[in-house]
C-alpha cells in the first residue's frame, strides 16, 4: 500500500483531462479522486479507496461517452429500444468497463504506480444483487450487446435497496442473509433527483364531463408515492456508444412532517417516507402472504409507470414529437410478465392524461410493445387475485375489462360457438377464484411475442399461448437466448483469451462466429496441450477459492463436473445427487473398484419458501459431508457446495469445467444461458432435450455432447398413461440402493426424517421425472468417464464446443431482436 498519491497532477492533457487513456493519466485521475472524492489522508488510504477512486476514474471516461451518445439519439431523433425488467443482474462492473474502454492494461500500471494491485483493487467492489438468476443476467447482456452494436437503449427497473440475498450454509441448510450491497454507495450510478414521477396506488376512480363534453375517468388515489431516477452508463466494447440503465428508486412525495416533529410525535414525522422506501426496499419480497403479494404488485407497477412516464417525457417534452409518432420513437419490451401491467397502464396514461380516443390509443400500444416470454411453468405465469388488483389499481382493472370485451368479442367472431376458448383466452381466469392473468395481458398488448429457445418458442405455441397464436399467427416467433463474450469469456477467462488471440487474432470479441477458426486446430497436438494449461490454471484458480470458501481441497487434475443455476425441482439437481450416492454405494460396495476422480462442484440459490428446494440442498451438502469425509471413496470423488453463486464467483466456476450439468426435465427449461457460458468456455454437455440444448447440440455436434433422457414427446406420453415412480424402482437394483441409503439416514448421522419429504416426493410423485430418466442418465455418466479417460479425445471434443459456442452471443441475439422485432438502427457515435 502506498501512502502517498499526487496532490498536484501532472499538468498537460493526460494530467488534468477526465478523459486520458493512458496509465499516467489514470494515475493522476486517481490521484485526484483520493484528494477530492475520497477525501482520506495517505496514510489512513486502504485498498477499497483505490477501488472507488479508480472506479470515478473510469467512470468520468465512460461519462465523457455517455453524454454525446445520448445527445445523438435525442439531436437526431433515432428510434430506442426501452428494456423494462424487474431483474438487472450487472455484476461488478470496474473489470466490465475496463475491458470495454480498452485500459486494463493501463489501469495496472496505474495503481502498481501507486502500490496497489489491479486484482486486490477489483476484488474490493460489492455485487449488486438486483436479479435472482438467468432473467436478470440476460437482461444485463442484452444492455451490453446493444451499446456494443451501437443501437440506443435504456434500460428501465427498479433500484432495490436490498438485492437477492446472500447465500451461507450452516450444518448443511441454506441460510438467507441481507445483501447490502449499497452500505458503501454505488459510484457507477448517478441520481437524477430532478427526474421524479408520482406514482398512484390504491382510491377509486370518478367519472366526469370535461369542459368539451367528453366522458373522462379520474383516479383519486389512497396513496401517492414518488419514483426517483438513478442512471448508470452502460459502456459498449471498443466504441464510443454508451447507453443508459435507469433504475427507480421509492420515496415519499412528502418525506418529513414538521409540524408532527415539533409536538413530538416522531414516528409520524417520518412514518410517510418509511412507507414509501418500502416499495424498493428488497427484491421478490416473499409474496406467500397477502401483505406480500401486495407489496410485490406495487413493485411492478412502480416501475412500469415510472418507466412510461419517462418514456413520455422524452418523447413528447425533449424530442417534441408528436404522441402518433411513439411507436417510430420507441420499442418497448416486456423482459417476462413482471412489467405486463405497462399494457393497461399506457393505455391509462394516453386516455386518461393525454385524452386518447380507445381505438387511437390502444393502436400505439399494440406497435409500442413486444413481450418475451420465458417460461412454461404455470405457476411463473403470473396472475393477480381479481380482489387485490381492483383494490390496489381500481383504473387499471377497468381498462383491463374494456381491452378484455374487444378481445373477446374479437375471439367470438373468429371462432364462433367456442365457449371454452372464450374462457381460456380472457385476461380474467375464473378457476380456482376469479384473477387477471399476466402473460394474456401482455400477449394482446404486444405486437410480437418470442420466447427464448426453438423448443421453448414450439411448446409456447403448442401450449400456454396456443389460443393466441391461432388467432395471431403472425405476432409468434423465436429469439434463442444469448450470453456477452465480453464479460464471460475475455473478463473471466483471462487464459482462453490470450490464447484465442494468439491463434485467431482479436477479432472474434465482437463476431463470435470466428471462433469456427478454432476447429482445425482441434487436431494440432500442439495446440491441445496449450489448451490443457489454460483450463488447468482456472481450476486451480477455482479450487483455491473453493479451498478458503469452503475448506475443502480440490485437485484441478480431477475433472470438475459443475451444476450452478438456482436451485428447482425442475432443474434436477437432486438428479446429480443420485448419480453421486450411486457412484458412492460401488465403491462402497467394492473396495477394488477404481474410476476417474471426479469433483462435483454445486452452487445456486433456494427461493427463501420453496422447502422442496431447500431440502435439495440439505441432501447435496449431506452426501457431501459423507463422502468427503470416506477415507474409501474420496480418493476418487469429492462434493462441494460453493455458498452464495453469483456473478462475481462465476468468473471463476464456469472457465474451470469440464463437465456442464444441463439435466433438466424435457420441455421445463424455456431456454438456459449457463448452458451457454459454460460451452464457450469449452466444458461439455451433459444433458436432455431441453431448452437450448437442443440448439447446442446441433451446434456442437451430436458427438460432442452427452445426450439421455426422455424427450418432450416421450415425457407427454408418460404422463398421459399414468407414470409410476415404483415401476422404475423395482426394475433397476442400483436406483434401489441409492434410494436405500437416504432413507436408512446414511448421508444425516442416523436421521430417517430429515430428508423424509424429499425422498416421498421422488418415490410417491416425481413431478419432473428424476426416477425415470435415472437409468439414462446414469448410463450417460458411464460414457462421461470413459470419455474422460482419453485426454486428447476431450479435448478435442472441448476444443469444438467453444469453437462452435458464436451462436449463443448475445449479439447474435440483440441483433435479431433489432432487426426483426424492435426496428432499432445503429447509430455510430464520435467523440
């Protein structure tokens, strides 16, 4: 640690600019920062100092790109792509921006300069959790693909003050911590005090005459809340384009009372603002009880209207167009149903406040609005209890009701005497208590809705969506998910990188679809040694951090067979833990067995009330505790369960694997981006037909990717005959021991209880069916380490994954969603 730094800068235009790209010119700028932003003296300075002095630095840089691009857009009036998500999982952005400005190298020498290490420096910055998973994280690659293909964007979500919680485990049970990520401020971020809008909830709406004669609709509302802007710059790699996310932070229209202060009653003084910061006070609030799910429609709706009405703003008070002209202004898209009420609500904001006639104004929805969806599960097609949504958005119901009748009307006429599609298309559903539904409401709001995968997109129109789509065939298509290469393979995979350069040159960064350059050296011996250097190194990156996380040593020669996604039934990873037990009871079985050492590595989050989910994790950390500890077995196999998987420990789990689990239930998975990350990092597949993995596949190659398990037709076919978990018990010896041993209290010191639930689950119901695709699966896993046993095969096989990965860009698929959905150019922008 230095303690000193320049209280005088260098004079001269990498001195005292903000914007010099050179290492003297980052060491006066963080020089200056420590002086003037930081405010410490030298010799209290510690590393997180220079982290936020170097984090301003960058910042001023990214800003001096920011501003022109903005101006750009709004001088020359291009159309803008408006992302509205209530997850944007960024990840730690200091190593982002310096990658995409180009200045890593610079950055290094500036802080060495200074005595400061560039990794101790990056290691210092807090993740903001704002997504629980792929949803989030998609949409963060998605803001990164459209600043580096030059197309505007903003970004529009909410700022939690809380993000997804962080992860510990304590005696083999996930336990939930808050995750403060803001307890040091965000310096990325920049409050926009003056962009603020009032936010209604709750009232009743009245009905009036206006001075022309024409019949209105007001909300008098219960409670007025106001939304506050905070922008963050989203840098494009090796551009000058810089886009915008804007995230929405709660407060009261009036924070303090005075009068109530002053007669001592301190609690009211403030008891309106503390209401108000509630809103986006924490992420998914548990929305079991109905203060729960109160709260988490509010939330929703906070950042539609707030989002709308900046969309407003811009269009009609900055570029002073004319309302008619939205839609060539600005492609709205709905990331999932979480923003679907944005339907009803710009219908509200053009009739009620801008006094649209109907036709006028749902006509600018529809070509305003496309929506992805991305998922299958009933359960995550949200729906809103009739009761609640009129209490809590009375003038959003009843526009709900009048788009409902021409949609309906509409359907009748389409297809006359068809009651029962009547009652399946309309946004009111009437099983199991009356409720508006999401995902109908985005999808007749929408003039084009995708889903996330080729399979995926099928089953929509085969399924959920299926009445929409036979009435709007033309509004259904396909953009299959995509990952940025920045971020998860140059960022995280420093090794990889500067070999691909070397033998590609640099320009398949931005063209993922030149790393088909890779494939003939597949075959150069060479090459897959320098290629097994570089994948030895990340794990044992990984494995040290695996060591001080968890204690347990690793040895990076094993291979590294990793799951990491959040933890669901559906995903299965109660399925890998089968396959561990079976590996476990032959050894246990025959001491003289011998098979290649294997590390099964684990990460993912439980939603705090899924207990099934939980459970899993109890039986994975248990396995795990026996295994580890068997002087029999552990000289072959370990287990480990990395605590709290987020974007920053990624960086380090998906450059080291060798083995992708992707083990999915057929026709669950709506798409999957791990899958993604871990292929261009060149681990292979292990998994079933679903999702991208089917895409995968082709992309990779049938030889190139382990496949089992029952396909989407086969899984249909099994339910509809009636599946029995028992049938493929009594029929496979070894599915018997392994369910044997949990239920004997072999992995939970004796205890026949704990894990009680979860084995019933799997013996009496197997929703996602673990037990039928067991045989499989395990027959797969055989091949994994046959195959495993030939060092140059794997390589080989590795070798193409990552060289046939270009598909999976996030690029490729923002391009697509440009081009044919959102009609958003690019628009070049010069310092």
């Amino acid at each position: 640690m230095s303690d000193t730094f320049d209280t005088e800068p260098k004079t001269g235009p990498t001195g005292l600019s903000r914007t010099g790209m050179t290492a003297d010119a980052l060491r006066a700028a963080i020089s200056d920062h420590l002086l003037y932003s930081i405010a410490r003296p030298p010799a209290i300075l510690r590393t997180e100092h220079y982290y936020r002095a170097l984090a301003l630095a960058v910042r001023d840089r990214v800003q001096a790109r920011w501003m022109p691009t903005t101006q750009n857009f709004l001088d020359l009036s291009r159309k803008v792509t408006c992302y509205l998500s209530a997850e944007f999982l960024m990840g730690p952005q200091l190593g982002n921006n310096l990658l995409n400005l180009q200045i890593e190298d610079a950055a290094r020498e500036a802080l060495a300069s200074l005595g400061q290490d560039l990794d101790e420096v990056l290691a210092c910055e807090e993740e903001p959790g704002l997504g629980n998973g792929g949803l989030g994280r998609l949409a963060a690659c998605y803001l990164d693909s459209l600043a580096t293909l030059q197309r505007p964007s903003i970004g529009y979500g909410i700022r939690y003050e809380f993000g997804i919680f962080d992860q510990e485990i304590h005696e083999g049970w996930q336990v939930e911590k808050t995750d403060n990520w803001l307890a040091h401020g965000n310096p990325w971020e920049i409050a926009k005090p003056d962009v603020n809008y009032q936010v209604y909830w709750g009232g009743q709406t009245e009905q009036y005459v206006d001075v022309a004669g024409h019949f209105r609709v007001r909300w008098a509302p219960a409670q007025i809340i106001k939304g506050i802007g905070y922008d963050t710059a989203i840098q494009g790699y090796n551009v000058t384009n810089c886009n915008t996310l804007t995230l929405f932070s709660a407060s009261a229209v009036e924070s303090f009372a005075l009068e109530a202060f002053n007669t001592g009653d301190y609690y009211r003084a403030v008891e309106q603002e503390v209401a108000a910061e509630t809103v986006t006070k924490v992420l998914y609030p548990n929305d079991e009880p109905d203060i729960g799910k109160r709260l988490r429609l509010l939330q929703q709706y906070f950042f539609v209207t707030c989002s709308l009405q900046d969309i407003l703003r811009i269009h009609l008070d900055v570029t002073c167009r004319p309302l008619s002209a939205l839609p060539d202004s600005f492609a709205v898209q709905l990331n999932d149903t979480h923003p679907s009420i944005a339907v009803a609500e710009l219908m509200r904001l053009l009739i009620d406040e801008h006094h649209l006639a109907w036709d006028d104004a749902w006509d600018l929805t529809v070509r305003t609005f496309a929506y992805t969806n991305h998922t299958l599960l009933p359960e995550a097609l949200e729906t809103w209890p009739l009761s609640l949504f009129g209490e809590c958005l009375p003038r959003h119901l009843e526009i709900i009701y009048e788009i409902n009748e021409h949609l309906l009307n509409q359907v009748r006429d389409r297809f006359p005497g068809d009651d029962d599609r009547v009652r399946r298309m309309s946004l009111i559903g009437e099983d199991g208590g009356k409720c508006v539904r999401m995902a109908h409401l985005a999808t007749v709001g929408s003039h084009f809705v995708n889903g996330v995968a080729a399979l995926h997109s099928e089953l929509l129109k085969a399924s959920v969506l299926k009445d929409f789509y036979e009435l709007w065939p033309e509004r259904f298509g396909n953009i299959t998910n995509g990952v940025t290469p920045r971020r998860f393979l140059a960022l995280s995979n420093h090794g990889l990188r500067d070999l691909l350069d070397d033998t590609i040159g640099t320009g398949w960064l931005t063209d993922l679809d030149r790393l088909r350059e890779l494939e003939s050296y597949a075959e150069d011996e060479s090459f897959r040694t320098r290629w097994r250097k570089v994948k030895r190194a990340n794990k044992a990156r990984l494995a040290e951090y695996v060591h001080t996380t968890t204690g347990i040593e690793l040895d990076p020669s094993w291979m590294f067979d990793i799951q990491v996604k959040r933890i669901h039934e559906y995903k299965r990873q109660h399925l890998n833990a089968l396959h561990i037990i079976t590996l476990y009871h032959r050894l246990k079985t025959n001491p003289k067995l011998a098979i290649p050492p294997r590390a099964f590595i684990f990460g993912g989050k439980a939603a705090p009330g899924y207990f099934m989910a939980k459970l899993m994790i109890k039986l994975i950390t248990a396995v795990g505790a026996t295994v580890n500890n068997d002087p029999d077995v552990n000289r072959f196999m370990k287990v480990v369960f990395l605590p709290n998987f987020n974007v920053q420990n990624a960086h380090l789990i998906y450059p080291a694997a060798n083995l992708s689990e992707q083990i999915s239930t057929a026709g669950k998975e709506a798409s999957g981006t791990g899958n993604m990350k871990f292929m261009m990092n060149g681990a292979l597949t292990i998994g079933t037909l679903d999702g991208a993995n089917v895409e995968i596949r082709e992309e990779a190659g049938e030889d190139n990717f382990f496949l089992f398990g029952l396909t989407v037709e086969q899984v249909e076919a099994l339910k509809a005959t009636g599946y029995r978990p028992a049938d493929y018990i009594e029929r496979s010896p070894e599915l018997t021991g392994a369910l044997q041993l949990i239920a004997e209290g072999a992995f939970t010191h004796g205890d026949t209880e704990v894990l009680r639930p979860l084995l019933d689950s799997l013996v009496f119901h197997d929703p996602f069916l673990v037990l039928a695709d067991y045989a499989s699966y395990i027959a797969c896993q055989d091949r994994v380490s046959e195959a495993w046993r030939r060092p140059e095969t794997w390589s080989r096989m590795a070798i193409l994954n990552t060289a046939r990965s270009g598909k999976f860009s996030s690029d490729r698929a923002v391009r697509e969603y440009c081009d044919e959905i959102w009609n958003v150019g690019p628009m070049s922008v010069t310092m």
